[in-house]
C-alpha cells in the first residue's frame, strides 16, 4: 500500500544564524514559502556585501511553489526576494507595508510589474490548496506584523514569525492572543516560533517606553540631536518625530533607506509626520542648534552609512561638533559590535554626548523574552514544537523553554538549516538534508563568491601576496633570465633584498633540478609554489599566497 503524504518543513535560513529568514512547506509536491529574508556578512566574509539562502532546492521544483507568505517587512524576512524570484518567480502574498518596502527594492532590481503581489491584511484568509492561510496580527517593531496559521491535510502549522506580547503598543494593536488561543483550542500540530530572545529573562519591554526615554533625552540635550535606528522600524521614526515636535524641534533626515521608509510609511498612512517639522538637509544652517533633530541611518555601523560618515567627518552635510547629542536607538545585530563601537568612539572623540543600548533605556527589542515564548507556547499547546530564528543555542534554550511547559523533549524538533523535518499527525521525523548554505552578494555578483574566494581573500588578508614571474626560451625550456618577483602585503621589496635574493636562486634551482627539455609547466610552477611556501614560512613564518607565472619567448 503506498505511504500517504507527509507534511515536510525545511528550514532554508534562519535556523543556527541572525537572519537569512526561510521556510518552505512542502506537502504532496505543492510547496509555501514563509519569508525569504537576507543576513549581513560576517566579519571573516571579506568584501561580501550581503548574504542570502541558498534556494537550489526550490529552484528545482519551481512549478510546485505556490507562493511566498511575508510576516513582515524587514530585511530579514523579504531582503532576499529580489535575488531569489528570478529563480523561483511565485506570488506573492504580504501586508500593505511589506510590499511597499519590497516594491522599492524591486523596483531597484528593475523587477517591478513582473511579479504577482497580492496586498493582505491581519485576519484575512489565501486559499492555496492543499494549503490554508491565515494571517493574524502580532506587535513588533513595524507595523503590518502577521503570524501565520497554515491549515494542511495533517493539521494546523502555526508560524509566529516575529512577534514579542506588547501589551502598550504604539499603534494601540497588541498581539492577536485570542486568535492564537482559538487555534490552540482547535488543535495545533507544530508550532514554528521565534527564538531571537530566548535568552533573555522576563518580558520585552513595550515599544512605547521608548518615546519616555526620548522625551528624557531631549529635556537635557542643549545642541543638536542625531538620532539613529533601523529605518524600517516605522514606530520608533514615529516617536522620534512626536518627541521633536513636543520641543518645537526641526527635523532633518539623513541616509537614503531612512529617507525611502519613511516616504514609503507616510504615503501609506503608517506614520504621521507633524506638519512643518520636516526641513532639507542642505538647510539645517539655517536652524539654530537647539532647535533641530538629524534623523539618521546607520545604526549597525555600516562602512557607508550616513551616521558612520557624520561621527568620521565625511558626511557632506553634517559634521559632527561638541554639545552634539547622537542617541543608537538600537541594539548591535550579532557580529556588528566592532563597527558600532568604532561609530560610538569616533562620536565621543569629537565632543558629541552618547546615548546606546549598553549604558541607556534607548533600545526596545522587537523579539519576545523568555516569559512570552512560554505565553505564545501554553495559548497554542502544539504537539510539536519546532525553536527557529536564532543561532542555534537560542533554538536549544527554546528548545528547554518548550520542555518546561509541558511539551515532551521527543516533540521538541532542534534542526539547523537544510534538515528536513517530515510530519504527520502522531510522529515526526529530521533525517534527509537539502542544499542550504549561504549564497554571497558582492557587487553585482550573486553566487560567484564561494568557500575558496573567500579563503583566498583571508590568505590575502592577513599575509599578502607573492607573484613569481619567471621568464623561458619556448623552444629549449632555459630560463631566460633570473625570476621577477613581486611582493604585496607580505614584506616590502626594498628592505628585504637579501630574502628576495635567496627566493630567486631557490627558483632557479628548482626549476634547473627538473633538467633539460620542455617539461609540463603546470608541474614546474607546483614545484615553485611549495619550494616557496616551504622557504617563506621558515624565514618570516607567514604564509603568502603563491602565484607563479611562466612566459614564454
């Protein structure tokens, strides 16, 4: 008798890192994509830009996809999109803020007027069979925030995307508890949840203790204040904005993604901009210092970024100067820590005050902490739990989280990306792995960076570079005459002639051993190239890269 289909959730991203959000569900061939979110390269990803899901698998199977279903509009979760649908193009399926912000950067990418977006909101329902899905509203720090509840043949998934318990929210719309609840009543097969905070005690505080902290700041702040967040998180502009035109305060705004999101939420009615507040960057001499707010990107320290570029004194427009007030109204996302302390310490080096997350009430998670997992846990009582978003001790402590609420260790699934989770209603099971490594954006290049580039780019790094040119009669095989070497990064030429010397006769030596003839030239260039290696690392104890090259004459 032939196995019935089971229902099989593959993680693509998100699962063991900070972002790279992606999850596809697959049943009977037909398959739904949750988010399709991008993660920013790590220290050791030399020169690469952006990092994205690998999506081989789905690229496969492109006629089975019936569709994306967006959470939310932060990069995390669509900023992979516009790599992604030229190689799987599906529908879709998203709140009217995250496909604005996804329109605009479709739009970049010249992909706008191909695709298939449908506009949802909290509470309505996408019938793709064999999927159901409704969307239900949860608090995070952008508005238009859903949870997901996706009805297959085997039972009711829940994915909860991110979403933290605000009970004061700035829209006045917290988490849909009695939808959730409703579905936990009716029976929850697996819960997807998010496990960014779940090491992090007691509840997130509100978004809206953020506006208090504001309007602290301000009342002791003399000079101008620079304030910088996410430039998607639409809440925190908001009260940034109410605070400033509560102290009669202009507001200048720096940094192209500030400027699109904030254009973008105001066109969409997702942010009131007081009349009058608003004033050119190009005009902020006209303003006297107490009377004026600079709105800024930047907040993770980024190389090119409007606030980096102020705090070095390269930003066109803005200088940085004493009695200036700089406010980070956001925590460094994982791996970022150095570029933010780096902004932070050239702030303070040119006489600006510092308000960050470290020392100051500045920053509110948009995550849930552990009291709230175990609150999202106990309303939808699944059978299954499934940790994700998080590096993988966050998922493991989730993992404990779910143990502690009753859930049962064996129903408890810890995977990593590429594991394939297949399910039905009384077992699961994790065995096969789908291809779910990280793809590199570098310039206009995606996907042509890999391991070895990167590797090479290390080696490059930290012990430069060594060229070998070595010059042979293309008839006789003779060296012609003695080697060319070049050096980079690895010792200057000029105050080491002596190496220098000493590596040419090691050339020539090792070429004359292989004798007279025409030989292979790719074997004399490998006989060079570890020669070399073996020569370099016990004179300096660095091991450039080799690059021999042979011309013939």
């Amino acid at each position: 008798m032939a196995k019935s289909p089971r229902l099989r959730a593959i993680p693509l991203g998100g699962l063991g890192e900070i972002g790279r959000n992606m999850m596809a569900l697959e049943y009977d061939e037909k398959i739904v994509v949750v988010d399709a979110g991008l993660m920013f390269p790590e220290e050791e990803m030399l020169g690469v830009d952006l990092v994205l899901p690998d999506v081989t698998y789905l690229a496969e199977r492109k006629d089975k996809v019936l569709g994306f279903l967006l959470t939310h509009g932060h990069e995390d979760h669509v900023g992979a999109l516009p790599y992604i649908l030229p190689r799987v193009p599906a529908p879709i399926y998203g709140s009217r803020l995250t496909l604005g912000f996804l329109k605009n950067k479709l739009r970049e990418h010249k992909l706008d007027g191909q695709l298939q977006l449908h506009e949802i909101k909290a509470g309505d329902v996408v019938e793709l069979p064999p999927f159901k899905v409704e969307f239900i509203h949860v608090a995070h720090s952008i508005p238009d925030t859903t949870a997901l509840a996706i009805e297959t043949p085997v039972g009711m998934v829940i994915h909860s995307g991110d979403f933290k318990m605000d009970q004061t929210p700035v829209d006045g719309q917290p988490t849909d508890m009695a939808r959730l609840s409703h579905f936990g009543d009716r029976g929850v097969l697996l819960l997807m949840s998010d496990s960014t905070n779940a090491e992090r005690d007691g509840f997130t505080p509100s978004e809206r203790t953020i506006g208090d902290a504001f309007q602290d700041i301000f009342g002791q702040c003399p000079g101008r204040i620079i304030i910088t967040t996410f430039a998607s998180n639409i809440y925190r502009i908001q009260q940034a904005l109410n605070t400033a035109s509560r102290y009669k305060r202009k507001v200048a705004v720096v940094g192209r993604s500030m400027i699109n999101n904030l254009t973008i939420a105001q066109e969409l009615g997702y942010l009131n901009v007081p009349a009058d507040i608003l004033i050119k960057v190009q005009d902020i001499g006209k303003e006297s210092d107490e009377k004026l707010v600079i709105l800024s990107s930047g907040s993770q320290g980024e190389p090119l970024s409007a606030l980096t570029r102020i705090a070095a004194q390269e930003h066109p427009q803005v200088k940085l100067k004493a009695g200036d007030t700089v406010i980070l109204s956001a925590n460094p996302i994982p791996g970022n820590e150095e570029l933010v302390s780096r902004t932070i310490n050239n702030c303070y080096k040119h006489g600006a005050r510092v308000f960050y997350s470290a020392r100051n009430r500045v920053h509110a998670s948009g995550h849930a902490s552990r009291e709230e997992l175990k609150l999202m846990l106990n309303l939808v009582k699944p059978r299954f739990f499934m940790p994700v978003h998080g590096e993988f001790r966050h998922l493991s402590l989730h993992g404990e989280i779910a143990q502690d609420v009753g859930i049962a260790k064996e129903r408890v699934i810890v995977v990593d990306d590429g594991s394939v989770v297949e399910v039905s209603d009384s077992s699961h099971h994790a065995g096969n792995k789908v291809p779910a490594g990280y793809v590199y954006v570098d310039g206009l290049g995606v996907g042509d960076v890999g391991s070895v580039v990167l590797r090479d780019r290390r080696v490059l790094s930290q012990d430069g570079i060594f060229i070998v040119i070595v010059t042979v009669n293309k008839d006789t095989g003779q060296v012609v005459s003695r080697p060319d070497l070049i050096s980079r990064g690895f010792v200057h030429q000029q105050t080491s002639d002596a190496l220098m010397e000493s590596a040419r006769d090691l050339v020539l030596k090792t070429i004359n051993k292989i004798g007279p003839g025409n030989p292979e030239w790719q074997v004399v260039k490998n006989s060079v190239r570890d020669a070399l290696s073996k020569f370099l690392y016990d004179q300096m104890r660095r091991r450039p890269m080799i690059i021999p090259i042979v011309v013939e004459v």
